[in-house]
C-alpha cells in the first residue's frame, strides 16, 4: 500500500491547541466496524458502549518533563529532548537537540539552576548527554523541565499542562508523549465503568519520539518502528484470559495500549506477561489477536496510528469516519476528541 493512502485534508482551524475546559467533556465518535455505522456522542456515554464483563485496558506511563531549554557554549539557545533508558543504563541519556549547530562531542550546555550537561555524542540532532548527577535526573526534570507537547500545538507549554497532559491513571515515569486516548478518562468515571460490572487492568509503554511521527516513505512497508519499552502483568495477561473465556470484549485505550498488547501476544490470542522491546508496526492487512474494542484520538495523516486504525477499522472506514469528523468540526489530534472502535 502507499503511504498516500493514509492522508487526508485537515483545517488547522480544527487541530486542538487546549484541551477541553474540564477534563472528560470531549466529543465522541462511535464507530462500528460490523455495519459501518457512525455515532456521535459525547465522551461521557462511553459509559453505555462498553458491557458487563468487558475489559477495558490503560497504559499507566507517565510523561516525563523531558524538554529542557539551554545555552551552548556559542551563547545560542538550544532546546534538548531527553529520551528515557529503560535498559538500566547509567550517565548517559539519549537526546533530541534543536539548534544544534557549533555543538560537538565534548561540548557543555547549561540549563536553569546552574545545571550542566556534556554532550558525549552527537549525529543528525541525536545527541548522548551526561549529568554530573545521573541518579538525580529524573528529579532535576521534575524541577525544571517542560512538557513535551507535540510540535502542532503552537505553543508554549504552560502550567495547566502539567495536569491535562497527563492521564488521571499515570503512575510510571517515561513517556515523551501522553498515550492521549486516556487523557479523557476522569477518576469518576473509571469508577462508574467498573461499577457497571465492566473490568479496568493495566499495561505500561512508555511512550518515545516515533509514536506520532508522519511517514516519509512513500510505501506503507517501509517503515520501521522504534522501539519501545513495554511491560505486561501477569495480572493483566491472567484477567484477558478470563475476559476471552467468558465471551467479554477487550477494549484497548489507546494506540500504545493495542501495540503493546499485540506485541505480546500468540497465534491464539493469549498475552504473554513480561518485559521487552515493542517495534510493532501494525498496518493493513493485519489480523488483530487480542482487542475487540479501540479508544482513540484522530491522527495524523499518512502516520503509523493513522495506518494502525485504518487495520483495526478498515480503510475505507476510517476515511469516511474522518471526513464525519471534518464535517462535524470535531477537535483533532492529543487535545481532541475521542473515537470508539467496537
């Protein structure tokens, strides 16, 4: 397939640069896969979607403040995007830098607070970087860092975003990004859908810089993903067991969540708990193993999310959900609205 297949027009009118004034008050398109049929609701009757003894699964990464903002030794500004380890490695940290220009291995950039870091190596705007206090990092982040937003919202991160790009679920440091179909889940109603008899397990992905980038190649095949740390329950892997057996559905939240629970799984729908590396890329023609049920956001065109929908959905599908959503002027991308997939 050709990666053109995937595009669509977008007003940029419509690509969400807040969200929505209370968490949970976003749009929800309804999708269904076995007619064709559209729906739209508001997010807050996902609630009558999802039946007794469905499972419903999260991703409980949290996003790290991995924007730092500093100076070269030129003087020049330079903005570092620190990209988590997860293989216990030690002192160094693998980075994205912008304004990379006159900085070369060896080369020192200072942050607020007096920090410094050396940039040990540095190819095409990835760089390595050294703190004098590697075990301290994740808190200097949490001191001085800046949430990540994506580079379609057009600006600047601000306090509130500490908050609203974050899922109410998050408890693991090491996303870049927020897996943003959880973003409009509120604790009230995570208790309401268990309440009604629905199941709530979770996974961790932690989230990195290949996740929402567009394709350049022009064949869908090409690619190939980053990977990405992942971690799998027994408990969880125990209770989709227990769903399938009983005849339940299991309903992925968000993207992450379904290459996670993909990547883990066997010819017969079992998820294998665990830790490793995902680089699953999902993409027409794909058989599905393990969901019933996708909760997402609207994606970027001619991206791997994009291309992953359109294998759970169907193409065509997808293309006529998107140009509803155009239509009806819903809010796209990490602040937009929600689809439900069943």
């Amino acid at each position: 397939m050709k990666t053109e297949q995937f595009d669509y027009p977008l007003p940029k009118s419509l690509i969400a640069q807040y969200p929505t004034p209370e968490r949970g008050q976003s749009r929800l398109m309804v999708v269904h896969r076995k007619n064709g049929a559209i729906e739209h609701r508001s997010f807050q009757e996902i609630l009558l979607c999802l039946s007794p003894g469905d499972l419903l699964i999260i991703n409980n990464t949290r996003v790290l403040p991995a924007r730092l903002i500093g100076r070269k030794e030129t003087g020049g500004r330079c903005e570092v995007l620190l990209l988590p380890q997860w293989n216990g490695a030690k002192g160094e940290w693998k980075a994205l830098i912008k304004g990379i220009r006159g900085t070369t291995g060896g080369s020192r950039i200072s942050f607020e607070q007096g920090l410094e870091a050396e940039v040990t190596e540095i190819k095409k705007g990835r760089a390595k970087i050294r703190f004098p206090d590697p075990e301290g990092v994740i808190d200097i982040l949490k001191r001085i860092g800046h949430i990540p937003l994506p580079p379609y919202i057009k600006r600047s991160d601000e306090p509130s975003d500490r908050d609203r790009y974050q899922t109410v679920f998050a408890e693991r440091d090491g996303s870049i990004a927020a897996p943003t179909a959880g973003l409009h889940f509120t604790e009230q109603m995570l208790r309401l859908i268990k309440e009604n008899g629905v199941g709530i397990a979770s996974i961790t992905l932690h989230v990195g810089p290949g996740t929402f980038r567009p394709l350049k190649s022009e064949e869908v095949e090409d690619p190939v993903m980053e990977s990405e740390w992942t971690e799998i329950s027994q408990k969880t892997s125990r209770e989709i067991e227990e769903t399938k057996q009983r005849g339940g559905r299991v309903i992925a939240s968000g993207t992450t969540t379904t290459r996670a629970l993909e990547s883990f799984s066997n010819s017969e729908g079992k998820v294998k708990p665990g830790t490793d590396y995902s680089s699953l890329f999902i993409h027409p023609p794909y058989s599905f193993r393990v969901i019933d049920g996708l909760v997402t956001n609207f994606h970027l065109p001619k991206s791997t999310l994009m291309m992953l929908v359109s294998a759970f959905a169907g193409r065509d599908l997808i293309m006529k959900a998107y140009q509803e959503a155009v239509k009806q002027k819903y809010r796209f991308y990490s602040y937009g609205d929600a689809m439900l997939i069943l």
